[in-house]
C-alpha cells in the first residue's frame, strides 16, 4: 500500500474499515460497561451517564497525543525526512507522560464538584466518583497507548490497534461480572468493578502495541541521540496537539449542559439519554473509521505537496460519509423503541431512550461533515481551525440551546429538537469553509519549518 500513490477510493477503504472495526469494538466495550450497570440499578446507569463529561477529558487529551504523533510523524514520512519522524516518535511518548500525570491531577481534584455541577445528587455522585477515580488513576496506560500507536498509524497501520481493542473488548465482557459482583476469592466491586475492567484491558493493550512498536523497522533504526530532549519538538507537539484536546473538551461541556437540562426532568431520562447515546456512537464508528483514514492520507500526501489528492480525499470521504449516515438514520428510527430495551427494564428509561433516538436519527446525517472537516485540517497540521470548529460546535452551540431551552421552557423532545437546527445549520457553514479553503487557501497553506536536532 502507498498512501502517495494509490487511488484514493481505494486507500480510504483499506485504512478506514480496519480502523471502523476497531472502533466498533471500543464503543461495544462501553456498551458492556453500560449494560452492566443498568444491571446494577437505574441510579448506577445514571452515574455512569454523568461520569461521561468527566472521564472525556482523557479521552480528549489522548485524542490530543494521537493527532500530533500522527499527523507529525506522517509528514516526517511524507517529506522523507526520518531523523525528524524519529524525533516526533521519542518526544511524543515523552508527552503522553507528562500530560498524563497532569490530567490525573486536575481530574481526581474535580470530579466530585463536576457532579455536584450536574445536579447530581449524593447518591449519584459516590457511584460515579467509585467509576472516574479509578479510571484517572489509570490514565498513564490510555496515553502511552496512542502515542506508541500515533507511529502505526502514520504509515498506515490501523489493524494493529484494531486486533487490540477487539481483545480488550473480549477481555471486558469476561472482567465486568466478576469484578462487579465478586467470584471465589475477588471480592464485589460495584462501579469501581468496571472501571478496574477497563484498566486491566488497557495494560493488555500496552504489553501488545508495545511489543509491536518494538518490532518496527523504522524504531530499530531509533538510536540513543533521539531520545535526548529537544525542546523544539514539544513545542510542535504541543501547539499540534493542545488546540485540539482543548475543544474536543467541548464535547464534556457539550454533555455537561445537556444533561444538566435532561437532569430536570429526572435522573431516569439522564439514564435513558445516556443508553440511547451508546447507541449513536455505534452508528458513528464507519465516520470515525473514514476520519482515521483521511488523517493519515492527507498528512503524508501534504507533506509530499499533492494538494490535488488531498482535496480528492476530502471530498470523497464526505460522500460516503453521509450515504452511510443516512442508511444508518433510517435505521435507527426504525429500531428506537427496541433498542433501550437492551439497557434497563424501566419502563421510563426506556421512554426517554426511544425518545432521543427518533431525533438523532435526523441529526445523524450531518455528523459526517464535522468529523470529516476536523480529520482534514488535522492532516494539514492545522489544529487551530479543528479548534475553533470544536469551539463553535461543542460550547457555543450547546449554551445556546441550553438557555434557548431555559428561556423557552421546552421539554425533554423540544430541546433536542433546537439541538437539530443548530447542528445541521453549524454543519452547512462549516462546509461551504472547507470549501472555501480548498479552493482558495490549499496550496498556499505554509507547512511547519523543520526542526533543527
């Protein structure tokens, strides 16, 4: 496979479907977590619902880690430049470190206030916090993980990480029942049971995707003088990576507000919300497999100036973005009154789950546009403008719905159905930019000047 050379159509199957898969099973190993604790009680469902905002930090910041590495290491490759690949390899694992002793730190310390915030109450709150302190605590291995895979990645390997989730999934299914309720000797662990799950899976990943990395031809070739600090390339990580973490945290905002809103109503429609939007991530995992894809496509075919294969990528990745995400809009209203019963016996999660679906499902078709656009100004190594589209999405917009929905005192199916203008309406203009871009700013765009070891 040469991303530099192969036809575009065909390079975007072979990287995004690997990469969907693997997605897949990461968003089935959350739906485990959440079948389990519905199982456990509507309250627990609830907890785990809330603790979404607050765990989305590590999400964020890895999402971060991910990005940089790939998309500068993938340029690296691109130019034919090694020592620089090399370099960005070394100081992005050095990164993931550091960032992750700094999100253990500010998560363990506002968790509990974050759920206060929501309009948790005590009950809530103990239940989630037993959840999230275990998963900062474990935090180290999710972003050691991307960084080690940000060099897979940037030459087009995305099935190792797929074999790996698709493991950790297995793994998850096996680990929830037996530390949540107890077996032989392992005593009952509650909610802090699935989150041990989680981080027992993610050592598994590392021993892998370490042992993989360590069998790369190009970190054989890694020598001593690599690992030396270098300031210069922290501040390229940085600025690459810290953009994009800092307003994918809008999606925490984002799910802050709306279920401090859905929290009016009751914590069954936080729980029934909460099962419904495991769901809509399922839908989402072919975009997010194309997203993967083109990041990788573009940045080494920038890097190596094909400014028309770039565009191509883009536009072909918007196409089958979404023809797949109407096909799975129709879907999804047509299975949302089945499709909560999965999660919780209650009759009024249930409800409240059937509800948002038959919303999403006209939501649905316009996420291609988001995820897609962020993928290709994250290749161009342009995470400003991936920032400022976040911004826009996942804090302006959610605090206008939120007091729009205040002001106008709407109810549970109302608000969303605001949330629905204002997503398409973000997502029409957010296209005619990229279009814009494209055809105006493309080939003018300035790269980063090379770093000197």
């Amino acid at each position: 496979m040469n991303i530099l050379t192969d036809d575009i159509k065909i390079l975007v199957k072979k990287l995004a479907i690997p990469a969907s898969v693997g997605t897949l099973f990461q968003t089935l190993y959350n739906i485990v977590d959440t079948f389990y604790a519905g199982k456990l009680s509507p309250e627990a469902l609830s907890a785990l619902s809330k603790s979404f905002p607050i765990y989305f930090i590590i999400v964020a910041t890895s999402i971060g880690v991910t990005v940089a590495g790939t998309s500068l290491i993938g340029n690296s490759i691109g130019e034919k430049n090694e020592k620089k690949a090399s370099y960005f390899f070394t100081h992005i694992i050095y990164y993931a470190i550091l960032i992750s002793i700094f999100i253990t730190c500010i998560g363990l310390y506002f968790s509990e206030k974050v759920f206060y915030l929501m309009g948790s109450n005590e009950e809530i709150t103990n239940l989630g916090l037993q959840y999230t302190d275990i998963m900062f605590y474990g935090s180290f291995l999710f972003f050691i993980v991307v960084a080690l895979n940000s060099l897979l990645h940037a030459e087009g390997d995305t099935k190792t990480y797929r074999n790996v989730l698709v493991l950790s999934f297995l793994l998850n299914i096996i680990l929830n029942p037996i530390l949540i309720w107890g077996f032989l000797f392992i005593p009952a662990m509650g909610m802090t049971g699935i989150g041990l799950s989680t981080i027992i899976a993610q050592l598994i990943a590392f021993l892998i995707i370490t042992f993989k990395v360590t069998q790369n031809s190009r970190v054989k070739q890694i020598t001593n003088k690599f690992f030396v600090i270098k300031l210069v390339y922290f501040k390229y990580i940085f600025f690459q990576s810290m953009p994009i973490s800092i307003a994918i945290c809008g999606y925490a905002v984002a799910a802050a507000l709306i279920f401090t809103y859905i929290g009016l109503t009751g914590e069954l429609a936080v729980a029934g919300y909460g099962a419904a939007t495991r769901i809509e991530q399922v839908v989402l995992l072919p975009i997010l497999g194309i997203n993967t894809a083109i990041i990788t496509i573009i940045a080494q075919n920038y890097g190596a100036n094909q400014f028309t294969r770039v565009k191509d990528t883009y536009y072909t990745s918007i196409k089958y973005g979404i023809v797949i995400m109407i096909l799975s809009g129709i879907l999804v209203y047509l299975t949302a009154d089945i499709i909560p019963k999965f999660f919780s016996n209650n009759i009024d999660v249930i409800n409240y789950g059937s509800r948002y679906l038959k919303i999403a499902a006209f939501i649905i078709p316009a996420y291609p546009i988001f995820f897609l656009s962020n993928g290709f100004f994250m290749g161009l190594k342009k995470s400003e403008y991936a920032m400022i589209n976040n911004i826009f999405r996942n804090i302006l917009v959610p605090i206008c719905v939120f007091y729009l929905a205040k002001y106008l005192s709407v109810d549970y199916d109302t608000f969303f159905w605001l949330w629905f203008i204002f997503q398409w309406s973000i997502s029409i203009l957010l296209l005619a930019f990229v279009a814009y871009y494209i055809e105006r700013r493309l080939d003018k765009s300035s790269t980063i000047v090379n770093p000197q070891p």
